[in-house]
C-alpha cells in the first residue's frame, strides 16, 4: 500500500464511509497517517463513589439499584438509573440513548465513567460509558488517543482504519540527513507515526511528537529558504521615490507617529527605492498603528503611477479599508476600488475593466483578488492584511499578478521577534512595539460567574452613554458533551436582561457569508448595541465607538486569542473595559487568566504563555495557532523551532536539493 492510495483500499472501507472521512478531510492513506488525535485520555482505576468529586472525569463499579426510568424532555430522550457501591450511591443520566433501558438492568454490575457535575444539592454523573470489568481492565494506565470527528465516524472506526495503514503502508526511506536525526536524538519517522497514535507510555507520545514538530518545522523552513533564495533574484523594477502627496498625506495625519511607525515608514519607502523587490513583514501589537503604513505604501505605489492593492481577510474589513483609503487618497487623485466576492457578475465585470484598463489605483478586497479574471495593468505592490489567516501560497498568487512585486505583510500576531524571523524567513521584519499617544490602555478584570449581573448592568450604562459592547462564548448553540456558554441561548438571555431599547444580536461562523458581513456592518455603524459572537470578531472590522469586550469561559481560550479578542475594543476616544469570566475552579486557570488581568502588551502576554504551556506539556496536543501546523505550536514549541531552522541552515548544497525532492513523497 502506498500512502497516495485512497482510504477505500483499507478493509471495512467502502464507498460511504470514506465519503464520511472525506468530511474531515481525510482522502488518501497520507491524509489519515496525519489525522493526528487531538487529545488524549488516561483511564485511571475506579474510585468509590463517596470520593467523587464535582467536576472531575472519573470512573466508578457499582451495581444498578432499579431498572432504569426514561421519559422525554422536549425532543430529548432522558435514560436514568441510581447506582451503589459500599460507600454511597450517585445517579446517573444518558441524553438520547434509549436502547440502555434494555441494558441497565437492576443488580448488574459495570464499570461507568463520565463527568460528575453538580444538579442542585447533588451530584451526578452525565452521559458516562458503560464497561465491563475485563473491557476497562485492558484500558487501565494506557493513553487513548481522541481524534476530531465528524458525524457518522467514531473513534473506534478511526483507530482501526489507521492501525490498518500503519501494518500495511510503505514508509520512504527517511528524507531527513543521518546526522541531522543524530544531532536533534529524533526517533525514526515510522516509529513516530505509530507511537503518536498508540502511544506505549506518555515519555514514549512527547519523543513521537518532537519528531513530528521537528518534521513540520523542517518542511516548513526548506520552504521558506526556497522563497528567499528566490527572491534574492528579484531585481525592483519599480525604483519608487517620495511624492508630494506622500509628504501632504504623513504631515496631515491628525494623530503623532509613534516611533516604530516612523522607523518602519523609512523602512518601506528604502525597500521600495532599492536595488531589490521588498518582502517586508509589519509586526505590530493589537492597536499599533499598522494600518497608516499600508496606506503609505499604496499612496507612495499610486503617486508613481503604478497599482497597489491590500487582501484583508474578510469583506466587511475590506468594505472598511476601501471607505477610509478613499476618503484619505481622494486629495491626491488617487482612485480607489473595492473588489469582494459577494459583488454580483455585472460589478465584478466592471471592476475587472477598471482594474485592466489602470482606471483604479489602489484595489481593495478579498480572495477575489487572486481571481483568474483579474488582471492588473501595472501591479507593483502587494499588501495581505493579518497574514496568519493567508498561506504563503495565497499570497504568492497574489504577488504573481505583476511582475517583481513589492511585498508588504502586515501581522498582529504577537510572537516574540526570534520566533518572527524564523516563521517569516521569506521576509524582513519590522516591529512595532508602542501603542499610539492617543490610545487610553484597556481596564481589565477577571471574575466569576457570579459577577454576570454587575456585568449584565455595566454593559446596559456604557450603551446609554452611546457605546456599545461584545460578548464572547465559545460555542455556536448548547452541546451535551460540553458545558459552556453558547452564542443562541445568550443572545436571548441577554434580550430579556437588558432594557428593550437596546439591540443584542448573535453572529457565529455557521451564518451565510452575507448574513455575516450584515450583522458586522450593522454592529460598526451603531444600529446593533451588544453583538453576542463566538471568535470570529478575532479579526473583525475596527468599531471605535465599542467600549465593553466580556469574554465568557475565558479559560477555554488561548492567551494570544483572547488578547486579539481584547484588541476589537479600546480603538476610539473612550476608555474601554475588557472583562474575562473565569467559568471554572481550577487555580491555574485563574492564574493564566490573571496574565491578561496585568498587561496589555501582546508580546509580554505571548512570552508568558509560552512559559505556562512549555514543551512538555502535550495534553491537548493540537492547538489551532497562527500558522497552520498540524501538531506543532509554534509558541510552546519554539525549541524545536529553532532547531529544525539552524539544521536547514546547516544543509550542504548538495544535502538541500536531494531534500528537496524527497519532501514531495512525504508530504
């Protein structure tokens, strides 16, 4: 078996199932090897019921005292049963699984685990799994991997299918250089593969992911050395200088320059004169002021006739980009143009002319720039808004419009510079640290649930002083598995709490894109008060007038998340309020959240995180960063990181090019 086969040749397989993997992503033999379990579990003996604890994940034998009860609660079916053993006894509840009536008989004996949660003055014991004595036995002290999944798929159809491939698919020699695997004590790859999905022992899981961290960052810094080599050959065609209009534009901003903005001003404007093609990263803390270099840069592209335009990741802060470059460009005759993907045939057509015919100066969109049929006139710089929702390859579509193009990213990913500079290795960085003069720094506070209606009642004053607020839940709608505020039910909650004069609204990443894009622009322009969202405000578009940022179950998030959450408040004149509610008891995760309690600095925050996390701590091994690794993290990781790019740097001419073609049968 090779690891381009499709999963249909794998036993048990058919035409059905592999359309259910296919929803995860998962098409070919390869594709599954890289399906890597998200988490892990420890089953852990069984304890008596009288040490139960709330909120822990724990396993119990008791025997069932009464034939189990079902009855019907809306559209839900509810299955419960008392269970006893010599220290006490706790009840159990199943949602939706009424074939247990058959099974849980009175006097029998299992081995039940679940989360015991509270209900009033009791506790319980919510959707546990049933064994037998021997079945659990097998389980004791082993980790069991836990995979995403999708619906129709199990872990148990997952775990076998990928024992199936790792028994029968050929593994490649191993592309890394002999030395390269001595030097870093990396295990082999196959070995890796097979430990990190049934690990023997957690030492035996961390060695496993290093090699994989190690073999993604690898990749990854092959790739990016690729790019710069090639683009050490670009020579600039386009040797731009300062224009009076660039001059009228930075002398009639109505804020003072920080800085950092004025020494990356300088930066841009030398790259953009030079011999070579600049390939530029601004690195900016939340709030910074990197959207006026962006601006400068596409002023100085169009005021020496040629076209600039800026990828923003999504429409509405495309639509907002346009509206502000227009207003700022229009004394210079500049002529600005929107181009997004919901415009209908008949716009796009007129725009796709316009643009051709070098009738626009700075374009302005989406993805729907890097369209086939657009074709630009004279395109000399590229500029992609928050680079870690683009690939490198997408922006590199986009530069391949023109010929030679400038490069500008713009980034508030708070990484530490080290860290930068090896993510962005294509790229030369400039760092902003200071936050302009004008910026009042955000009020912070850390609280519990039961500080809700404080905060119910701050948020409905700050709206009659005419602001507006955000709140945050991490889930779209109410889930069984998962207790956590959700986005629907708070949305009414907070329209029976609130005064009726003011307009709550939901917006989640499972609405239309129009639908979307409406709520966003209604909440800017101040018809919408409170905007009841999940994260996909992270990167929104820039409301001065809001003033509350209340993040429910804060500790469910990343530190850099909830920071860039953070950062869609505290952008106008008022004094702005970010409020974290801590949903949990744990210490530690008061502790993390007490980090943003401190500090506003993104840097100062994504240090500590990196030291709260470290690279031994592997549970919950996949973490969704900026850039879309699939098991590394590039903040716990850094080690690692830095290791794979010194042993690039380290590759004889003759090592690089061998590897370079061997990467193609890996990956």
């Amino acid at each position: 078996m090779q690891q381009e086969d499709f999963v249909e040749c794998l036993k048990g397989i058919g035409e059905k199932t592999a359309k259910t993997f296919a929803k995860l992503g998962i098409f070919t033999v390869r594709d599954l090897l890289h399906h890597y379990p998200r988490d892990y579990e420890l089953f852990s003996p069984p304890v008596p019921i009288g040490a139960l604890k709330e909120g822990s994940l724990a396993a119990i034998e008791a025997g069932i005292t009464a034939c189990a009860e079902v009855k019907r609660v809306g559209e839900r079916v509810v299955v419960s049963c008392n269970v006893r053993d010599a220290s006490g006894l706790i009840h159990l509840t199943w949602f939706n699984q009424a074939y247990l009536k058959n099974v849980l008989k009175r006097g029998i004996h299992y081995i039940f685990r679940g989360k015991v949660v509270r209900r009033g003055n009791t506790l319980v014991m919510d959707q546990p799994k049933l064994y037998k004595r021997e079945e659990y036995r097998k389980l004791l002290c082993v980790l069991q991997p836990i995979y995403s999944l999708t619906a129709g798929l199990t872990n148990h159809t997952l775990q076998k299918a990928i024992d199936q491939t790792l028994c029968m698919v050929e593994f490649p020699e191993d592309y890394l250089p002999k030395r390269v695997v001595k030097e870093n004590r990396l295990i082999a790859r196959k070995a890796a593969l097979r430990e990190i999905h049934f690990p023997k022992a957690k030492d035996t899981m961390i060695e496993a992911r290093r090699r994989i961290v190690f073999d993604e960052f690898f990749v990854f810094a092959v790739r990016m050395r690729q790019l710069k080599e090639n683009r050490r050959k670009e020579k600039n065609h386009f040797h731009f200088c300062q224009t009076n209009g660039c001059e009228a534009f930075l002398e009639n901003l109505p804020y003072q320059l920080t800085p950092g903005q004025e020494k990356a001003i300088e930066e841009i404007r030398r790259d953009m004169a030079g011999e070579y093609v600049m390939n530029r990263l601004i690195q900016g803390d939340v709030g910074s002021g990197k959207t006026v270099l962006a601006e400068y840069a596409l002023l100085l592209t169009a005021t020496n006739g040629a076209q600039g335009c800026i990828m923003a990741p999504t429409e509405v802060l495309a639509r907002q980009h346009y509206e502000a470059m227009k207003r700022a460009f229009a004394p210079f005759g500049v002529r600005v143009l929107l181009l997004v993907g919901s415009m209908t045939a008949k716009q796009k057509k007129e725009a796709y002319a316009q643009i051709a015919a070098h009738e626009a100066d700075v374009i302005v969109g989406t993805h729907a720039l890097i369209q086939e049929k657009v074709n630009y006139q004279k395109l000399a710089l590229v500029v992609t808004d928050e680079q870690h929702r683009f690939g490198v390859r997408q922006r590199d579509s986009l530069a391949g419009k023109g010929e030679d193009v400038h490069v500008l990213v713009m980034s508030a990913t708070p990484i530490p510079r080290t860290l930068a500079i090896v993510l962005y290795g294509d790229l030369d960085v400039s760092v902003i640290k200071e936050l302009p003069a004008e910026r009042l720094p955000i009020k912070n506070c850390v609280v519990d649930t039961s500080y809700r209606p404080t905060a119910f009642h701050f948020i409905a004053k700050q709206v009659a002083d005419g602001r507006q607020a955000y709140v945050i839940c991490p889930m779209v709608q109410e889930s069984e598995e998962v207790e956590a505020e959700n986005v629907l039910d708070y949305t009414e909650r907070l329209q029976r709490e609130l005064p009726e004069n003011i307009v709550v609204r939901a917006l989640h990443g499972k609405m239309k894109a129009a639908e979307k894009n409406d709520r966003m622009e209604r909440f800017a322009s101040g018809e919408i008060q409170v905007l009841v969202s999940t994260t996909v405000v992270e990167v929104g578009v820039n409301v001065p007038n809001a003033s509350v940022m209340m993040i429910e179950d804060a500790e469910r998030f990343g530190l850099a998340q909830l920071h860039q959450l953070r950062g869609r408040v505290g952008r106008g004149a008022y004094q702005s309020y970010c409020i974290f509610v801590n949903g949990s008891q744990d210490e530690k995760s008061r502790e993390r959240l007490e980090i943003m309690n401190r500090s506003n600095d993104g840097f100062y925050i994504a240090g500590e995180d990196l030291k709260l996390r470290g690279p031994g701590d592997v549970f919950g091994v996949r973490q969704s960063g900026e850039l879309q690794f699939e098991l590394a993290d590039i903040y716990r990781d850094a080690e690692i990181l830095a290791a794979a790019n010194v042993a690039v740097g380290s590759l004889s001419l003759e090592e690089y090019e061998q590897i370079c073609t061997k990467i193609e049968k890996f990956f």
